[in-house]
C-alpha cells in the first residue's frame, strides 16, 4: 500500500491547508464495491465543510500578499483528531479501491480529483496542482520553461508550428512556420493534440528531443535534433508606434517575475520612436503576480496613490499597496480589455480608471478579484488557496458572483449579472456616448454606453464617476472586437493556413515571388512586402476548389473577401517575419484598437479633469 500512503500523505497536507473544521465522519465503513469510495470520499469532503472549528494548519503569508512559494506548517495530531479521522477514511477508502476495483488504479488521477473537488466547494480559484501541474506554475512565474521554444496549433489534419521563438532550439535547428509535426522520439504525433505535443517536447534542460516534420516546400520528412534549452515567455509580446505619435504596448502574457522590466524597457524605446501618447493592451492577459500589477499600475499613477487593497477573513484592516514611483509616465492613456483579462490585468484597469487616468475600452473583463496563495504540498504537488479578496482604490469589489455552484456557467460568463449586462458606469455631468461612436470634440469626459441596472454596489471615483463593483471591470467605451467566430470565418481562417502553407513554399505557379525561404523576426512587415493582390485572391479561389476538406465555395469566399485577405496577410506576415508581425497585421484591423486610438484626446482631457498631470511629450 505504499503508492497509496503517499497520495493519503498529500490528501491530508492539502486538507489541512484547506482549513478541516470539526468533522463529523463515517467511522470503520468497509467498501464492498468500488463505487462506494465515491460516496465515502464525498462524505469526508461535505463534512470538513460543515463543522465549525478550524484546524491547526498555518500558512506563512508573504510580505507582497500574493503567489509566492509557501509551505504549510508542520502539525501535531493526537488520535482520534478530525486530521486523522480523515486521513483514516480516505486510506480506508483507498484499501477497499485496491482490493476490489477491476483494473489498475491510477492513484495520482484519484488523488488530484479528490483534492480537487474539495477545493472546488470553496471558489473557482482554489487548485490542486499535480507535479507535473505544479512545475508548470513555477515557469509561468518566472517568465521561462525548458523547451525547443516553437508555438504551435492544432489544425485539422495535425499539429504545425505557428512560430519559432528568436535564438531558440528550434530557431537554430532550422523550424519553420508551417511545419507539420508527424513523430517525436519516435512516437507517431499526427493524431496528437496541441498538449500532447507541448509535453512531449518540454523537459529538463540539456535533454535531446527528436522531432520529424512535413514541410510543403520539401518531399521528403525534415528529422530535427533539439537540446532543451530556457524559453522566455515574455509578459509584452508586441511594442511599436501603431500610429504618428501613438505608442502600442500588448501586455497579454500575464504578470511575471519580468513584466515591470518590460514595460520600463518598451515604454523606453516607444519614446525613442516618438510616442506622446499610448495605448496599453491587456486582453486575454490572464494576470499573475500581485506585485507586479502594482508597479505596472504604478509607471502611470502619482506617487503615493492607492493602487489596490487586500483584505482577508481574519484581517481587521485591509492591506493598502500604494505607489512608489516617484517619476510616473505622463502620457494620454488608453486600456484595452476583454472577457479574458483578469485578476492582475483588472487591478491595473481598476487603478488607472478609479484614478481617472485612463480610459478603458473594449469588453468587460473576467471578474477574478480572489488572492490565492501557493502552497509546496509532499512529492512535488501544489495548491493555491483563496485567503482574500482585492479592491479597487475606491473600494470596488472586482470578483463576479460564484454562488451557484456552476463552474461551467463561471468560466462561460453564463451568469446573471453577465447575462443582463449588469456593471456599467454613468458620469454625472454627462449622458452616455455611443459605444463606438467618437466623442464631440469639446467633450470633456468619455461615458459608457448605457446599461440595464447594475447588481453590485456604486461607487463614486475621481471625477464624481459611478462604476459598480462585483463584476469586473466594465468599459467607459464597449467596443465588441473582430468576429472570428462564424462558421464561415472559421472555414476562411483554416483553409487560408494551408493555402499560405502552399503559397510561401513557392508552390503555387506564377506566384513563386512569395516564397519565404525563411523567417526575418529581425525586422518587420511593410505594406508592399507580399501584398494580398487580386492574382493571390484568384489563387485562393482555385485552392479552394480543389480542397474539399476547406467546406469553402468560390461564393462564400467573395462574400467575406475582406476577411479572407486579412488572414493571408497575417499568414504571410507570421511565415515571412514572425509572430509579432502577424500580429501587427490583425491589429490594423482591429475594431478595439481604432476605438482606443480615437479615445486618446478623451483620455486626456479625463486626466487634466481629476488632477493628473498629462502631457504629450
């Protein structure tokens, strides 16, 4: 039984950080059945949540408040504890699981649902963390892993690489965009998915991974040798001037251990290049440090301000982080938002809008204001635990309703105040502005679009500004983005991967001037590099004749040809010049980003209205 005392062992550890309270167990149970260790494992878990005293477990906090590495406290336990009555239990049930179940036991598998679903009885947020998982993590915060430093994706007949990071393993060994990934080590991957794929090819550093691929410009399989080596994983993935004097800054990769640095290094060089004002993009960044949202915040915000508080259970006084910045960045602000910017991402937003610092633009976001501190359990696993909540500098709670127990309906939005578009915000000077509709050039302040009545608490802000907490943060101007998501475009999106694939491998005849031979990231795109012209259009057209697989029509092509030619481009871009050019290309199109650079004078004129001291130089 040695296999199972070690899960029991990270069962108990990861009960006792969770707070066992008073339990009421099922004593001495022999299991019959298999199935019965279900009922016995609920029972454990629903009764640590009923009783009421709480266990001897400790956790030491860090001074930042937020995800550091902890470990929970040594416990002294006499028998007949609620500790050891849940250990007991859950080694009994595991007794009856070997003796009686009819195939082999996968005990990690068991072990991390069981934890898991005890946590999910508490929030969304709380995890549990196999070693596997837990490893993970830790890269993810040190803005690094041990890899061959490709990004890929699964298309309809295999993974292919979308990018090869500059001055990685794949970027010596010769990867390309397009290559198809049919073996590793040996092992057939044209059935496998995207995170099959990312396992099989992270790995301790110095380790060799064997990668064959398809490549359209060649017959025969390309064999490749890779070293493991540290890939960065940069929180801004893409920095320029996106427009004569406008700064654009995509913060999307989350909040590491580098992102104050990167921030400080681009805005540095945007300077360089001209900026006077600036547009901050933090959608689909899925936040990360505390601290770092701090000094992010902080680069805009005076000296002192307020950037967030924290408050827990047990704490009289909430935690207060202010600003220690003493020279903060002046120019006219713009924050880009959507559903899937959350937690760090919605600290900055809440600061800088509370402030009257910047105009917010684009979707409301997730609504994850929940602290969760990480916890070392045994063997290498972990857990983050909710301890607290965070607040705005106004007060307003960022965290979304979770109380009806769907994680589905959370994770999906599908909830109330999401559902009636619940959190809004009102100026009390002005009537609400079209959400996508440029303001009256001696409008002194943006408002947002109007919305049905709000469920959470008002709060006024700088200004005299009404938002409403318990729901993310909701735009001054809601812009939807760029639809990608019809059946039709989605057809468009997939069949333009492999007609660029053929394309850029100088296949395709009388178009032989776009071949790539390989990727240039050391410099970017220009409009008259590879331009989507109507002999490239006409070609797609024949591919996509010839491709059943597509689904396409000439007829719904023509129908959605501006969208088309936005996909090639972005596929040329990435095959040509990397991902970041890919990226500038679909920004040129991007709905959320014209709006943001509209709002800039807006944003301004709010700024200079609350006291902050803008400038556009």
């Amino acid at each position: 039984m040695e296999e199972s005392a070690r899960y029991v062992n990270i069962f108990v550890r990861a009960s006792g950080a969770f707070g066992v309270k008073n339990l009421q167990f099922i004593k001495n149970r022999r299991f019959a059945l298999a199935a019965l260790f279900i009922v016995l494992l609920s029972s454990v878990i629903g009764a640590a949540l009923s009783g009421a005293q709480r266990s001897t477990a400790s956790i030491s906090v860090n001074k930042e408040g937020d995800t550091s590495l902890l470990e929970t406290s040594p416990r002294k336990t006499a028998s007949g504890t609620p500790v050891e009555l849940v250990e007991n239990d859950y080694r009994e049930a595991l007794t009856a699981v070997k003796e009686n179940y009819a195939s082999e036991v996968d005990y990690e598998k068991v072990n991390a649902s069981a934890i898991q679903s005890m946590l999910w009885t508490l929030d969304p947020h709380s995890s549990f963390f196999t070693r596997a998982e837990f490893t993970k993590l830790r890269e993810d915060q040190n803005a690094s892993f041990y890899g061959i430093g490709v990004s890929i994706l699964r298309h309809r007949d295999g993974v292919y690489v979308q990018s090869v990071f500059a001055g990685s393993p794949a970027d010596r060994a010769g990867l390309r965009w397009g290559d198809r990934i049919v073996e590793i080590d040996r092992q057939d991957a044209r059935e496998w998915t995207t995170q099959q794929v990312s396992k099989s090819v992270r790995g301790e550093r110095g380790g060799t991974v064997n990668v064959c691929v398809e490549r359209a410009s060649t017959p025969a399989p390309q064999y490749f040798t890779l070293v493991r080596d540290a890939v960065p994983v940069p929180s801004i993935r893409t920095s320029y001037i996106v427009r004569p004097g406008v700064g654009y800054i995509g913060l999307t990769g989350g909040f590491t251990s580098t992102t104050d640095t990167e921030l400080r290094r681009a805005i540095s060089d945007l300077k360089r290049a001209g900026a006077r004002e600036l547009v901050l993009d933090l959608r689909n960044n899925p936040g990360g440090m505390l601290e770092k949202s701090v000094s992010v915040a902080g680069e805009f915000l005076p000296h002192d301000a307020v950037v967030v508080s924290v408050k827990g259970r047990a704490e009289e006084r909430p935690r207060v982080y202010k600003n220690s910045e003493s020279a903060p960045e002046n120019f006219p602000l713009v924050v880009l938002i959507n559903g899937n910017s959350a937690s760090a991402s919605e600290i900055v937003t809440g600061a800088l809008q509370d402030h009257g610092r910047a105009i917010v633009v684009g979707e409301t976001s997730f609504g994850k204001g929940l602290v969760q501190h990480v916890l070392q359990l045994p063997f290498g696993a972990g857990l983050t635990l909710t301890t607290a909540k965070y607040y705005t500098p106004y007060g307003r709670s960022i965290q979304r309703d979770y109380s009806n127990g769907s994680l589905y309906d959370y994770y999906a939005h599908h909830d109330s105040a999401n559902e009636s578009s619940a959190t809004q915000t009102t100026s009390s000077s002005q009537q609400p502005a079209q959400p996508t509709a440029p303001a009256a050039p001696d409008a002194s302040v943006i408002a947002p679009s109007p919305q049905p009545t709000p469920s959470g608490p008002a709060v006024r802000t700088a200004a005299g500004r009404v938002f409403y907490g318990g729901g993310g943060i909701t735009p001054d101007i809601e812009v939807k983005p760029l639809d990608t998501a019809s059946p039709l475009r989605a057809r468009i999106y997939e069949a333009a991967f492999h007609f660029t694939r053929q394309l850029v491998a100088g296949k395709l005849a009388g178009l032989e001037n776009y071949r790539a031979e390989r990727t240039q990231s050391e410099r970017a795109s220009r409009q008259f590099d590879f331009p989507v012209t109507d002999r490239v259009v006409e070609a797609f057209r024949n591919y996509i004749r010839q491709d059943a697989a597509a689904g396409l029509t000439p007829a719904q092509l023509d129908a959605d040809l501006d969208f088309a030619k936005l996909r090639i481009r972005e596929e040329i871009a990435a095959a040509a010049f990397g991902s970041d050019a890919a990226t500038r290309e679909l920004l040129e199109a991007d709905p959320q980003l014209l709006r943001s650079i509209e709002a800039l004078p807006e944003a301004k004129r709010l700024a200079e209205r609350v006291g902050n001291k803008v400038g556009t130089g």
